[in-house]
C-alpha cells in the first residue's frame, strides 16, 4: 500500500506527527516511507533527526551517513558534526563542520559546531574567528553569543564580557543559555531557577516516567557518574563507597567517561560496576530501569555530556542531585538535591525545583586524608625565594572576574614581597591577565601561571602557598578543600547563591569564620593581615592541623552515615 503514496505525501504524514510531538509514530512513517524511497536523501536525514530526538544518536549517525551515499547535504554534515561533539569526537565534528561549510560559506549553524569543537579543544584563537564568523551573519544567533560569552570567560577577556553582557541578559528565560554558565555570572537565585527551568523545558525530551516495584528489604541505592577520572569530583568522593553500611544498602555506580586506572577500588567496594559510556540514552534508560533502584544519586547533572534525558524517565523511585553541580536543575524529576544551610537556606528553598535535604555539617564530603605532612620540596624548586609570600587561585579561568582580580592586584601592591600562583590554562588568558595587571602598575612577573601537575605533585606544590584567595561568583569547591588539607588558609566572601557560598560552608564547618569577608575592602583587609601577622596567621594555621577542630571535617566514615540516614529517611516517605 506504501508504493501508492508519493513522496510528497509521505513526507506531509510524517510532518503532521512531528508537530504533534508523537515522535515514535513519526519514525515509523518514515521506516514505512523509505522502504518505498530507501535512497532518497531527505527521508534518510529526517530519520536520523528522529532517532536524535528520542536519544538514539548511534542510529541517528547511521542514517546521516546514509544519506551522504546518495547526496552531499550541508544538513547531514553539520548534524553528524553535532552528534561527534556530544560523543566528545572533536576533530571528526570539526571535519564535518568544515564539509559543511565548503557545501555553504554561509552556513552559519556550521560556524557554530566548528566553533564549539574547536572550543572544547581548546583552540581559542579558531573558536574566537569562527564564532564571529557565525555572529556577523546572524548577530541574533543566540547559541553562538553565548558561546563567544563563555570563550571570554575561558580567556579572562573582560571587556569582551562586558560588552556583551546585556546581550546575554535578554537570553533570560529563552532556554537558551546553560544553567552552568549562568551561575558562574550572576548570583541571583531567581534568574538562576528561570535559566534552569527553561533551559529543562527547551533541551529535555518528556518521556513517560517508570514505576518502581522494589520488594528488597535493602535499600536500593544507584550512583551514576561521568566524573571518576582525575576531576575534581572524583577527588571528594573517591572514599565515599568504601564506607557504606552494605546490609541495610545494596549500591550500584553507573559510569561513563571514565578512567580505568580509578576504578579498581571503587568495584570492591560496590555490589554491581555498570559501565555506560557507550551506551545511548535510550539503552541507559533500559538498563537504570532493569537494576528496580529505589533512590538514584546523580553526581554529575549539567556537566558536558550530561545523562539527564535518560534520568527524565524516572527510572528510580527517587532521583537525587548531588556534589557535580551548585545550583537548581530546574528539572521537575530530581527529588531532592543534598545540600547544606550554608550553600541553600531555607530561605532559598524556593528557587529550587529539588527539595532540600540537608546534611548536619557542609554538604561537602572530602576523601578523609590529611595533607598537610612534611614538604618534599623547597620554594626554589618552583623557581621563588625562600622569603617571598605566594598567594594562589589555582580556580578555572572562568572563574575569574574583573573585580575579584582587582582585589588580588591590591593585595600585591599592598604587600611587596609577594606573588601571585595561577594555574596556566592558555596563552590568551595569560596575555590577558598580564596585560590588565600591568595597566594596574603590577609586573607581570608577579602573577605566575603554574602548569597542571598529576594530583601528587599538585598538592606538593600547593603546601607552599601562604594564603589561598577564592573566587567571587563561582568559588573554589575542589580548590577551596585542596588548600583546607594542605592547612592552607583560604579567604573568600560572603555568598548570595550556591556555588558562591561553599567556600564559606567550608570554612564555618571548620571554625574559620574569620576568613569570610563581607566586602571587597574587608577581603584586602584581611588577606593583608594574614600576609603580614604572623602571630595571627599561625593561630590559623593552628586552627587548620588541630586534631579537636578538623576531626569532623575528616571523618568520611560518619559524613557517609549522615548521608545514609538522609537517604533513609526519604525511602520510607
């Protein structure tokens, strides 16, 4: 009966199903249409759309590149220049942009994705050129805008930011911007929850959610990552497993991205490794299904390559966010969010789409290791002399703003024998960083930019620094522990939303209220003061190695029990 339907008319049925959202019909009008027309191109790309939107990108490759057997479309190349980049194959979705674009010069979709591979590469200099290419064809190209927004975090480019950061605030509630990049530039929790929330509606698929029937008298506990691999997350969580009481819990991790060499002691001390890198949302969602879990613990959430389509099915009873991202999904399907007073207080409560559930002290759990032993190095190995007082931010670049670096700069002109660690990340941050510090009369030979080190070396490194100075809007959560375990004093300022406040979760927990500032003049204030009072630095110091004041912060073994008794109290509801 197909063979009597035209072309035209197959397409126009599988239109209707597609305005109508019924995607699955839609696909099998279109299996239906292509086994009258198998090599016509169009049907070839909208089946592979399809089976992108229901979360099968493997199928959806297939299809794709069928579709370039019979015709060389600038559609095709960009959409499988899409899919590589969520597979994390940057140089394949490059290659494909780049086929696109030599179809169309003006295709500026494709200007896009080879911008944002490039950018994921790393390669600043390309993905700043072909974002403006994009924008100068369409200045309204709003993915593309905050993109060029984001490499201007990346680079500390600050006037760049500036300029487009009005630009950016009408995006406000279009879906469009990430929640990641909005609470690393504003700390209102309102917008903060209006980003999330519409950026859920526009990049979730709704499916229809799974009914859990666990009869076990063990609660089933899921964790699902794409952190375990040297990443900061994984630092903190690493000893988490170890310590769970396995006969009130049967515990699951399901993992992707990972590295190998971490995971050895993470299976022994798990009931079931379930590894699903390569699997496709629509098989993570089969196999979360299959495990019957009563609570599933995302560590991972809003990060690049993130499994929140497969979570949307409600494949647990309850879905919990923890530890991988400081703020509100803005998704109706987390449950709860595991949080502390400090980071979430009541009264923030509603701007988040997760009730809170509050652990007694930071929310924060570490792996439970004092690092604060004797130094195998000495200063004049990292090319200081013995007297010169190092402050550090070994913090993201895009953490790093205009008026929280001007403090730092006051600080160095205030106290001479001082400088400046940073971690290098590219050439253009670091011309931007000294360019702007010698405007400001400070030699670039003060603000140093320290290579990335193996975790070892890094700590190392790290135990000679005198003071640690946090970020504004997006503070030091990995970076803020690392310096607190090294017995490195850290000041930061007070908080207005999550991710600006776990430094000071961290150090009220650790009876180091002194070191939150209230202002930009309290922070120079203060960090000179532990620069130049010695009898006062080290009554902090003290503070940091004293056995009755850390041994909570420490104790990873009780942080997993109040954890346990969180997740049984929300089991039983």
């Amino acid at each position: 009966m197909s063979q009597d339907i035209t072309l035209e008319n197959h397409i126009s049925l599988i239109q209707i199903e597609l305005q109508k959202n019924d995607f699955k019909r839609a696909l099998d009008l279109c299996l239906v249409a292509l086994d009258s027309f198998p090599s016509n191109p169009k049907l070839l790309i909208n089946c592979g759309n399809i089976f992108k939107i229901l979360g099968n990108s493997s199928r959806a490759e297939d299809y794709y590149k069928k579709s370039l057997d019979y015709f060389e479309s600038k559609e095709a190349y960009n959409n499988l220049s899409v899919i590589y980049i969520e597979s994390n194959k940057n140089e394949e979705a490059i290659d494909m942009a780049r086929k696109a674009i030599e179809i169309d010069p003006g295709y500026e979709d494709a200007f896009y994705n080879l911008s944002l591979a490039q950018h994921r590469q790393e390669d600043f200099n390309n993905a700043i050129k072909n974002a403006d290419v994009c924008l100068n064809m369409n200045t309204n190209h709003d993915k593309c805008m905050l993109l060029r927004y984001r490499i201007s975090q990346d680079i500390c480019d600050w006037k760049s930011l500036e300029h487009h950061e009005e630009k950016i605030d009408s995006y406000i509630g279009n879906g469009e911007e990430h929640p990641f990049l909005n609470i690393s530039r504003t700390k209102n929790e309102e917008i903060n929850l209006k980003v999330a929330k519409t950026w859920f509606v526009k990049n979730i698929t709704n499916h229809s959610r799974h009914k859990i029937s666990n009869i076990d008298k063990k609660i089933r506990v899921g964790y699902i990552c794409g952190e375990l691999r040297n990443h900061p997350t994984f630092h903190l969580l690493k000893n988490i497993f170890k310590f769970h009481n396995r006969i009130d819990f049967n515990i699951c991790v399901f993992s992707y991205n990972h590295d190998d060499e971490y995971l050895e002691d993470i299976k022994q001390n798990v009931d079931e490794f379930i590894d699903i890198t390569t699997k496709n949302n629509l098989e993570t969602t089969t196999i979360l299904k299959s495990y019957d879990l009563d609570i599933l613990i995302d560590l991972s959430i809003l990060i690049p390559n993130n499994r929140m389509q497969a979570l949307e099915t409600k494949p647990a009873r309850l879905i919990i966010s923890y530890l991988g991202y400081p703020g509100t999904s803005g998704a109706d399907f987390y449950d709860y969010i595991i949080t502390d007073e400090i980071v979430t207080p009541k009264s923030s409560q509603k701007y988040y789409t997760e009730k809170f559930l509050y652990m007694p002290g930071c929310y924060q759990i570490n792996d439970g290791v004092r690092k604060f032993d004797k130094l195998k190095t000495k200063k004049s190995d990292y090319e200081i002399s013995p007297d010169t007082s190092v402050l550090a931010s070994f913090n993201q670049a895009f953490k790093i703003d205009r008026a929280i670096f001007d403090c730092w700069l006051k600080i160095l002109y205030t106290c001479e024998n001082t400088v400046l660690w940073l971690l290098e990340e590219n050439e253009l941050m670091k011309k931007n960083i000294h360019d702007y510090a010698e405007k400001n009369d400070i030699k670039k030979e003060r603000i140093i930019f320290m290579k990335r080190l193996n975790r070892e070396d890094h700590i190392e490194r790290l135990k000679h620094v005198r003071l640690a100075l946090d970020t504004r809007i997006y503070n030091g959560h990995t970076t803020t522990t690392d310096a607190l375990q090294c017995a490195v004093p850290v000041i930061c300022l007070e908080g207005e939303h999550f991710a600006s406040r776990v430094s000071m979760s961290l150090l009220k927990n650790l009876k180091l209220e002194d070191l939150v500032a209230s202002s930009y003049e309290d922070y120079v204030a203060l960090s000179k003061k532990l620069l130049t009072n010695d009898s006062y630095y080290q009554q902090i110091k003290n503070k940091l190695t004293d056995e009755g004041n850390i041994k909570e912060f420490y104790d990873t073994e009780a942080n997993v029990k109040n954890l346990e008794m969180l997740l049984k109290s929300v089991s039983m509801n």
